[in-house]
C-alpha cells in the first residue's frame, strides 16, 4: 500500500465523519461517534500492544518492527496512534538516506536541513551530472519519500527548487486517539 492509499482512506473516514456529524438524530449521531471512537481506541491499543511486544522479542522482534515501520498503511497506523518505533527526524533521515542514491543518479543532491512538528525543509541542487532530472521531478521523489515515511508533516520546503503546494495528509488526522480531532469527539 502507498502513502496515497493510505491518504485516500484518511479522506473516505474523515468524509463519514462528517456525514456523522451532520445527523439531524441527536441520539444517533452520539451513537455514531461513541463507535467510531471505540474502534479507534481498541486499534489504538492493539497497535501499542503490538510494538510493545515486538519490543521485548529481541533482535528479531526489533527487525520485524523496523520492517514494520517502513511500510507506508502501517507506519501511517502507528502514527495516527503515537506508537511508530522511530521519531518524526529519524523516519526523515531514513527517508532521505533511501531516496539519496536515485537523487544522485538523476544528477542532484538533497541535504536535510530541518524537521520540525509540523516542517521538513531540505537543500536540493543539481550537479549537472546523471540523468539530468529537472529539479520539480527530483523535489518529487524526495517529498513522495517523505510523505510516506511521516505523514504527519504538513509542509515540505526544497531550497533551490520554487515551492508548490504540498499534499500531505491534514495534522487533524494523523494524531494519537488521545487527541482526536474535534470531528471525533463526541458531547457528553
């Protein structure tokens, strides 16, 4: 499964919601999101569970969750529950360090320079060399790595290349249960 995958069935929850929340049956709609809000705490805790088990099952256990980590539905799970084994700057490093090699080979050279909360901002420049990918195409394969590797990060800037606009997934929906969005919180 892709990063835009996972982003299309972000879209389709966050679309019901909505549908949810519009219900005229107030009753209904609480009932609605009482559900959803329990699905959302019951994957919440199987996927803590399962890192938590993985965890202590040694070198084995590690490299299954590493393995784990780096696929695009599962790493976007375990940050939409706050559970993803590595940090917001280490799935960015990781991603780069991946995506380097290619970058090299079509000519260019990518330096992260910055992650924040909600930012990644990189260096990107073409050397002349290689392929000779225009610098929009290789801003592309950087950002597709990043997207899937941190969902969470809203904005992405590549210094030398003139920005567009980004299509990260909406903050709102990647975070822990713990801090639904407004959407999925449900009146007393």
């Amino acid at each position: 499964m892709t990063s835009g995958e996972f982003q299309g069935y972000a879209e389709k929850i966050e679309r019901a919601v909505g549908r949810v929340n519009d219900l005229q049956d107030d009753g209904g709609r609480t009932a609605a999101l009482e559900l959803m809000q329990s699905l959302m705490d019951l994957h919440g805790a199987a996927m803590a569970r399962i890192v938590e088990v993985l965890s202590e099952t040694g070198d084995s256990g590690r490299n299954s969750l590493a393995s784990l980590g780096g696929d695009a539905l599962l790493c976007g799970l375990m940050v939409l529950y706050g559970v993803h084994p590595w940090g917001l700057e280490e799935r960015v490093r990781r991603a780069i360090e991946n995506v380097r090699p290619q970058v090299q080979k079509q000519g260019g050279k990518v330096e992260l320079l910055d992650v924040s909360d909600s930012l990644v901002r990189v260096s990107l420049s073409s050397s002349g060399n290689g392929c000779h990918s225009s610098p929009d195409a290789l801003k592309s394969v950087i950002e597709q790595a990043i997207r899937e590797a941190a969902p969470e990060v809203i904005d992405f800037v590549a210094e030398g290349v003139a920005s567009s606009a980004a299509g990260f997934i909406s903050v709102e929906m990647i975070q822990p249960v713990n801090a639904a969005s407004p959407a999925m919180k449900v009146d007393g």
